[in-house]
C-alpha cells in the first residue's frame, strides 16, 4: 500500500485472489473505495507481467510486477489514471527488496539491483555485487528479505538470509554509486522517524520515536 498523489493506493487485493490488480481510493478519502458518480475510487487490472510485488508512491506511482514496471500518472476524469509500460521483461522478484527516496525506487530484479525514477531503469549491481548476491543468498528465503534508506548517507541497506543459514547486509552508495557488504546478526533493516513533541517533553528529556506501527517512549 501506498500514496500517489491525494489518493492511496493498494494492490495483489483479496489475499491474492487479484495478483494483478491495483485498487485505489477516492480523491482524499481513504475511507471511500467504491466507484461511483461523485467518487474518483476505481481499480485498474495490469495484464501483462506475472504478479504485483510491490507499489511505490509520490507524484507518480510505480507498480512493479515480477516481469516489468508500470507507471501510474494522475490523468484526472473519467480514467483518472494513466497506466504506461516503462520495463518490459524485467521486473521485481521480490517486494521486500523496495525501498524508496525521493523519486528514485531502489529494487531486486530476477538478475540484480536495479533503480527507477519513474522513467528509466538502471543497472546498479550490473558486475559489481549481482553474481555475489545470487550465489551468497538463500533464494528459497527471499521473502525474508528487507531494505531501507539512509537519507543522511545516501545509502541503501538490504538485509537478507545468506546460504550459510546467518544473515548479510549489501550497502548501495546512490551517490558515490559504489557497493560494501557488511557482517550482522541484524535479521532486519526498517525506518524510524521522530514524531513531534512538546518542549515539556525536551526539557524533561524524553524522547518520542515512532517505528512502523509502534511508537517508543525514552526517558
């Protein structure tokens, strides 16, 4: 699930009995997801590319499918959106390998790391990490996989179950374009951002973070 524009968007519906649909809400309501008159909610079916593993959202979204990539630009009525095919025959394998900032989609294809940004797909493991990373992972446990963005240090982290049955780390520098492999017991990567708080709560010293769906309380 995700945003594009003002409307959420989510996909593979039914606990997998629609693997190849994108659904979305209406205009700025997420509690609005039947088509109507007064209603921009709709549904979209992707026929070609196997299975939706995954969604990126922004301005435009991203739909990967396990063997091409479909941008999804709002359009406005009566289509709303606009599907176009920017990858054919390569896609992405694996949903817990996406990981996003700004514009640019970071992701594990059938044969590597790749990015997008919404127009072109690059090769960013292309005879610098994809053969280490096929023969070093546990193909059988890409599900167990995950990623997420340093937008400090311009990096991206992949997690992921290593044939030895322990754990790696592959670390992409988007901006050096330079890879670094890292030794973990970390069986996950993830994203924490602070919420905001009062300066009663700064000047007692308790910090608020929010993790996912957690939010942790540190005095």
């Amino acid at each position: 699930m995700t945003v594009v524009r003002d409307f959420v968007v989510t996909a593979n519906i039914d606990a997998g009995t629609y693997t190849n649909k994108v659904q979305w809400s209406d205009l700025n309501n997420e509690e609005v997801w039947t088509t109507g008159a007064t209603s921009q909610a709709d549904s979209q079916i992707i026929p070609d590319g196997g299975n939706i593993t995954g969604l990126t959202g922004g301005e435009i979204g991203l739909i990967f499918l396990e063997k091409s990539i479909v941008r999804m630009t709002y359009a406005g009525s009566p289509l709303f959106f606009q599907f176009d095919t920017i990858s054919r025959g390569l896609g992405c394998i694996e949903g817990n390998s996406i990981a996003q900032y700004g514009a640019t989609s970071f992701f594990l294809s059938d044969d590597g790391f790749y990015s997008c940004d919404g127009n072109i797909v690059t090769g960013i493991g292309t005879e610098k990490v994809d053969r280490y990373f096929f023969n070093d992972a546990d193909i059988t446990d890409l599900d167990s996989m995950s990623a997420s963005v340093d937008p400090i240090k311009k990096l991206v982290v992949w997690n992921y179950k290593n044939v030895d049955g322990g754990r790696s780390i592959l670390v992409y520098n988007w901006q050096l374009s330079k890879w670094s492999r890292v030794t973990t017991t970390a069986t996950g990567v993830g994203s924490i951002t602070t919420t905001g708080y009062t300066l009663e709560a700064l000047e007692s010293g308790i910090r608020i973070y929010r993790f996912r769906n957690y939010t942790c309380i540190i005095r």
